[in-house]
C-alpha cells in the first residue's frame, strides 16, 4: 500500500533551489559574503558545491536576494523558534460577572467571590450591571454607579480598573485586570 503525505517535499513550500521563478538574483554566501549577482543556475550550481541549498530571502526585492542556507536546518530552526514563542505567550480571557442594581448583601458576596477567583487566574473582569426590561428609569445612574464602585472597592485588593464606566443601552460596565504582583 502506498501512502501519499503532502508534507512529502517541504521545498517546494518555499523558493528553493529549482523552485526559484527569478533569472537573476543577488548570492551571499553561507558567512553572509556578497558574491554578486549572477544567473540562477550558477548560483544553485556554487551551492550544491558548498553542499547548501539556495534560498530566496527577499523575493520581492528588485533583483531578488538568494542566500546559501541547509535549508532542512534552517527549517527546524524556524519551526523551534515558532514553538517558543508560542510557548511563552499567555492568552487573557475576558470573564464577566452580571450584577443587578436590586442585588441582595449575599448574592454580592458571591459575586464578589466569584470575580475574585477570576483574576486570581490572571483573566480580565468585566462587571456588568443590566437592568430589568422597563426598570430604568426607577434606578438611578447614581445608583447604578454606587454599585459598581462599592463591587471596585470589594475587589481593589486584587484589581485595578482597566477602563472607566461605560452605559450601553440596559447595562453598565467596567473593566477590571489582576493587579501585578
């Protein structure tokens, strides 16, 4: 059974030796010389001598710039380097917590307890005020405001504000990020 992968030929994903489309191109060698510019046959011709391959690095330049590279090397290495970076980045997530302005002591508390272990997991706090369906205008923007800032207050141990209060139609909002330790 024969089994064919895609991932057969990697050269043929980048501009590589014959895969190179230009007549000319500009050569540095493997120490980083300018050899000049020259015919690409020539140029992969002065490579395979070195046992390197021909690699276009700037294939959008004028003359284009070709380098000789062990391209499976150079390979690895960029994929190493992929693998680090994305080892060392760290996604924030944005949590919300949904508060009412006719909350109950408890339920705050819970709320509170709740945003609380949200930051301690490093993730953004957004803490959301909405209000009933036709209940607005029986609450207070003061009110509303009172809220959220004693919510700040509970939680400024671990916290800053990250952005100020914003209205939005039936809810208010405010952003919280853990503090840095």
């Amino acid at each position: 059974m024969l089994i064919i992968s895609k991932n057969l030929d990697r050269k043929a994903d980048a501009l590589v030796n014959e895969n190179i489309t230009a007549s000319r191109v500009l050569v540095i060698d493997a120490e980083g010389k300018p050899l000049g510019e020259m015919d690409v046959e020539e140029a992969i011709r002065l490579a395979r001598e070195e046992e390197l391959d021909l690699v276009c690095v700037a294939p959008n330049a004028k003359v284009p710039v070709c380098r000789f590279i062990d391209y499976s090397k150079y390979r690895y290495d960029m994929q190493r380097k992929k693998r680090e970076a994305k080892k060392n980045q760290k996604v924030v997530t944005i949590k919300e917590v949904r508060v009412s302005p006719l909350i109950g002591t408890k339920d705050f508390e819970t709320k509170v307890k709740t945003g609380r272990e949200f930051l301690a997991d490093g993730n953004k706090l957004k803490v959301t005020l909405f209000y009933p369906k036709g209940k607005k205008r029986l609450i207070q923007f003061e009110t509303s405001s009172q809220i959220l800032d004693k919510y700040i207050e509970a939680v400024s141990d671990c916290a800053t504000v990250e952005s100020k209060i914003t209205n939005d139609g039936r809810t208010t909002a405010i952003t919280l990020v853990p503090k840095k330790k």
